[in-house]
C-alpha cells in the first residue's frame, strides 16, 4: 500500500535561480509533481524558466528588489497555486522570515522550521547550543550580548592569534578575516563589520581561535518528523580559495571509520539539539592530530550535495520533498553504505590568470562532458548570458568512480572534454589542480590554494598571435581525428555516386 502525504504537495514553487533551480525543477518532475520558477529581467531566458510548468516574472535584476524580495514570492507561490516552495541554497534559504512567512501563508517550507534557522542561523547562538549538547567547539567569543571592537580586542588577547574574525549571520566566506598580529586586528574588524552588513544586513562579527593546517569537513544529516535523525557520512571540503569552495569529494581521504563514526555521532547529535528536520549540513573543522571542532550548521541544501548523492544513491533533493510531506525518510543508518569516490568541481566565470576576477558575456559553445560515472548539474547554454548580478557559478562537474585514483582520472578526462566558450571560466585551474601530486595523494588543507596553487600568467611571454594560430591548428586536429577517414577511391568519382547510379541503371 503507498504512503499517503500528511501534507499534500502536488506544485513546487523554486525560490531560486541557475543549476539549483534546475535540479529542483528535474527532482519535481520524476515525482510527477507541478513546478514554478520565479525569474528577474536578467534571467528571463534562463534554463530554470524554459524547464519549468509555469514561470514568473518577479523583478528587475538586482537580488535585492527580486529574489530577495519575500512578498513577491509569497506572492506567486498563491498566484500560482503552489503547495510549497523549495528555496534551494543561498538568497532566502537561510532566513527564518522567509521560512516563517511560508508557514503563516498555509504554504510548505521545504526545509527546516523556523526556530532551528534562527539557532543555528547566529554563529554565535549555534555554539552555544551544541556546545551545551558536548559538541566539541572552537575556542572563541561565546558572549550572549553584542561585543564591542575593544571587548572584541581583548578577547582576541585572551584566546590568542593567529584569529579569524567572522560574520555571526554569515556564510560562504562572507565577512571572515584572519587577523595574525595584534595591529591587524582594527582594520579587519572594520573589515568584517563592512561586508557582514552589506551580505546578510547584520554587522556583528565573533572571535574564533584559527586552527593553523586544518581540513573542513562536512556531515550531511537529514531528520523527518517521526524522530528519525541520520548522517550521510562526510565530503572533504579543503579545497578552498578565500573561504569559498572550489572541490569537494566524498569520502574524506584523511578520516578513518572511528573519527567518521564519531564525527557522524556528534553531527547527529548537533542536529538534535535544535530539533533540527528536513535537510542540512554540519560543518567542522579537523586539525592534524584529528581532533575535530563544530564550525556551524547550514540549514539548507548544500551546493555540495551531488557527491554525497553520488557515493550514497540518496537523491536528497527527493528526500527532501519526502520529508516536507510528513512521510519517514527513504535511508535509515544501518541502510546506508559508502560507495567509491566522488568529486564535484564548481565551474565559475572567473579568470584564475588574473585574481579570479569575475567574467561576464554570452557562452558561445557549451559542450558538456559525458560518459560513465559523469554527471553534470548546468544552468547554461550556448546563447545564455553571464550577468555580473549573481554568483559566478555556472555549473557542477561531479565524476564518481570504484576509488578515489578510479574517480581522479574520470575527472581529468571530463575535465578535458569539457568546453565553455564566450567567457573566461576555472576550468584551466580545475585542470592543473587533479595534476598536482598534493592532490593526488590527499595531502593538502585549507591553506593549500593560497600557499602553493595559485596560477600566474607572465605578461612577458604572452604572444597573442602565436596563441591564436596554435588554438587554430589544435582545433582543426581534433576535427580531423573525430572525422571518419575513407581510402582514396580508385574511380574518378565517389562511391556514393557510383552506388547511386547502380541503383539508377538496375531499377
């Protein structure tokens, strides 16, 4: 007998934009249920809106006055008829007021409750709770009240530098900064409080003691309403560049099974503490000697999922819309068991010859990867314009193979095959990386991008020419080996046409 829905769902609003909307939207449609995408100016020829039953308009471009903007989608959520809205990761996904407003309009958050964002939504509040479940935390300000810059100096005294100061409404690197000397601390206050109020509209920062060589790993867990709470074991989220992610993969190379069952003990029990439902993420921090510190709790989806889906065969996107509907989750702990390796590399419109910056324009070609253990999450196409008004994400690479050596060659070949054309992306960083030897081996941390992998063009070998006439000759090679050569025919013709006058002359 099937289940039934404690709560119906049969329409999914996608508050959200690019490759996520996307893999909402593919999630929907396998379990037959309706979607609608929400769509700014900027992104009215998008992947997520051709994809979608119905799509509607919600604004000029900026995040702010559309996607951001929690009456509009409410707004279409009861225009369209959607039973629940799905927020995907970033823009809404972690307001509590989003959640809340969901709830108060009879439509269903697909995601955690509302008191769970906003415990684990303050850095510092999180701490404090897991801290009092005997969740191991990183030495830090643990205050109730806001700090001021001088209580924060003095407190930075009092735990010892090198520090990173961070944003405590914050995420995605957002307002973080490492303060090594007692002088640099002013500044990068100044800093933080600069950017954490321009990102999430909140200015307060905390202290945290920086664990110098560390690794940031990261458990999935995902809890229902029948009491259920599981992990989904860990990915291994080291490969980093300005505290934003670049690779991850599954399993962690440097945990074994006793730190892996007693971090996914205490990502479960974190988890508990705030009555945690639905999806999230608990993230750590690993230092040499394998001891392990809570960092904080992502009340959404993670941009990493793929792998973990990978390695598991847990569509979490589907167990989400599982959960939402009151239904227990598919998983249970002893059902679920690792298996082999899994990589994602975030492909961005980014120029790492050139600081990263940013690169806008029209993606000409777009020739995406395939083949056995392949997977590709894409918003774009060939023809789809790169905006400057959101993150520079443009798609996800995620190979999967028997081991970790099996699954970094199917990533340097799909990293090979892949062609984005029209915009400067990462993909000629992402190559380089998978042929490092500390990559390879497993041997790297957080610092590992900053201290020995940083791509650099020398201006002075630059030949703008010669590069041009070598694409040219590469590009015609690789179009004569794709090509099906024939032997020269011994006629003064080809062998079609002599069949077809055969076939002429004998009808």
């Amino acid at each position: 007998m099937a289940a039934r829905d404690t709560h119906q769902i049969t329409k999914v609003l996608v508050a959200n934009r690019g490759e996520i909307a996307v893999r909402v939207i593919r999630a929907c449609r396998e379990l037959g249920i309706d979607t609608v995408a929400v769509y700014s100016d900027a992104d009215r020829a998008a992947l997520h809106v051709r994809y979608a039953n119905e799509a509607y308009h919600i604004g000029p471009p900026p995040a702010r006055e559309s996607y951001l903007v929690i009456d509009k989608i409410i707004d279409v959520a009861r225009r369209s008829g959607a039973d629940a809205i799905h927020p995907g990761y970033g823009f809404l996904s972690e307001r509590e007021a989003f959640a809340q407003a969901c709830m108060d309009a009879g439509i269903i958050f697909i995601g955690p409750r509302p008191h769970s964002i906003r415990l684990m939504g303050d850095k510092q509040e999180a701490r404090r709770t897991v801290k009092a479940a005997g969740v191991p935390v990183i030495p830090g300000t643990e205050q109730e009240r806001e700090l001021s810059d001088e209580e924060l100096s003095n407190a930075a005294s009092k735990i010892g530098f090198p520090i990173m100061v961070k944003a405590a409404a914050g995420g995605g690197g957002k307002g973080m900064r490492i303060v090594r000397e007692p002088a640099e601390l002013p500044g990068a206050l100044a800093a933080a409080h600069r950017e954490a109020e321009a990102a999430f509209g909140d200015g307060r920062v905390y202290l945290e003691k920086l664990i110098e060589g560390a690794r940031h790993v990261e458990f999935q867990i995902l809890a229902d309403m029948h009491g259920n709470t599981i992990h989904l074991g860990e990915r291994e989220c080291s490969i980093q560049r300005r505290h934003q992610k670049l690779v991850e993969e599954a399993p962690s190379p440097f945990l074994d099974d006793d730190l892996r069952q007693r971090m996914g003990a205490m990502a479960v029990r974190a988890a508990q503490a705030v009555d945690y439902l639905n999806a999230g993420t608990i993230e750590c921090l690993v230092d040499k000697d394998k001891n392990f510190y809570f960092m904080e709790m992502n009340t959404r989806l993670q941009v990493e999922h793929t792998v973990t889906e990978m390695v598991t065969g847990v569509d979490l996107v589907k167990e989400q819309i599982r959960i939402a509907r009151g239904r227990r989750m598919g998983p249970t702990q002893d059902s679920l068991h690792i298996n082999g390796h899994a990589f994602e590399c975030r492909i961005n419109a980014e120029d790492p010859f050139n600081n990263f910056l940013p690169s806008t324009g029209t993606v000409t070609i777009h020739l995406a990867p395939t083949g056995p253990g392949v997977r590709l999450d894409s918003g774009i196409y060939a023809g789809y314009e790169v905006t400057p008004y959101y993150d520079s994400m443009l798609s996800k690479l995620v190979v999967w193979g028997a081991s970790r050596p099996e699954a970094i060659r199917r990533l340097s070949r799909a990293l090979e095959e892949y062609r984005i054309m029209g915009i400067k992306t990462n993909l000629p960083f992402h190559q380089k990386l998978v042929d490092s030897h500390h990559f390879i081996s497993g041997k790297f941390d957080t610092s590992f991008v900053e201290h020995y992998f940083n791509p650099t063009v020398d201006p002075a070998r630059l030949n703008p020419q010669a590069a041009a006439i070598l694409a040219t000759l590469y590009a015609h090679n690789r179009r004569q080996q794709a090509a099906q050569i024939i032997g020269p025919n011994e006629r003064d013709t080809s062998n079609w046409k002599w069949v077809g006058r055969w076939e002429r002359m004998h009808r």
